[in-house]
C-alpha cells in the first residue's frame, strides 16, 4: 500500500511552532499586564491610604511640616499613579498586538491543515481508484479465462 506524504509538512511544522511562540508571547504580555494593573492597584492603595493620613494629621495637632510631607508624597503618588496608567496603557497594546499575532498564525496553520486534510482525501481517492482498476483487471482476466 502506498504511503501518504504531504509536500508541505515541514512548513505546516513551522506553522505550528510559529504558532506556539506566539502563545508563549501572549501569555508573557498577558503576565505583563497583570504586573502593570497589580502596581496600579498599590499606587490607588498608597495614595488612599496618605489621604487618610493627611485626614488624621489634619484633625490632630501636627507640625505643618509633616502635614507638607504628606502632600508632596500624596502628589509623588499621583505622579506615579499617572506613569503607572501609562505603563497599563503600553501593556493593554502589546497585549492586543500579541493577540493578533497569535490569531494569524493559528489562521496560517489552519490554513495549512486544511491543505494537507484535502490532499490526503485526494491520496485516498486516487488509491481507491487504483485499487478498483486492479480489481477491474481481475475481474476482466478472470472472465477471460473462463470464457475459453
């Protein structure tokens, strides 16, 4: 019996290794996202909670220089805060960007996959036809034989 081989394996191996980096890459922007909002999330929570220290040091009496402090750190952390927005910004496209690159490359495979599911129905096809011309001249020569 004839064996099946698809012309185009080694790009269609290419294709599938192509497309596992770009899983790994958009795990890894993914991971970096998450990194991003994390620190976004404790630079809210910073300044909360120097807001609420501001608060206390307000209604208690406090040098003016501490209650100074407290704002310069409090606007250091808006600062920050605004920087961090930035850096989620950056990670939320390098997300987006990784996403798409991860769903052409799993189109490219796919495409590929197709090739080689239709070429290797068109083997069968063409070795079903094969093996029903061999028992067509079977059937012929064993006819041939009993007529004579």
């Amino acid at each position: 019996m004839a064996k099946f081989v698809y012309k185009l394996q080694g790009i269609l191996n290419i294709r599938e290794k192509l497309e596992e980096q770009e899983k790994i890459a958009y795990g890894n922007a993914r991971i970096r996202l998450s990194e991003e909002e994390d620190k976004l999330e404790a630079l809210f929570l910073r300044r909360r909670e120097l807001v609420e220290e501001k608060r206390v040091q307000m209604s208690s009496v406090i040098k003016a220089r501490d209650l100074n402090l407290t704002e310069n750190a409090i606007r250091a952390t808006d600062l920050s805060i605004e920087d961090q927005k930035k850096a989620v910004k950056k990670a939320e496209k390098a997300l987006e960007a990784a996403r798409i690159r991860l769903e052409n490359a799993m189109k490219e495979r796919k495409i590929y996959e197709k090739l080689r599911e239709n070429a290797y129905n068109e083997f069968l096809e063409e070795l079903e036809h094969e093996e029903q011309m061999e028992i067509n001249e079977l059937v012929s020569y064993r006819h041939g034989r009993a007529g004579k």
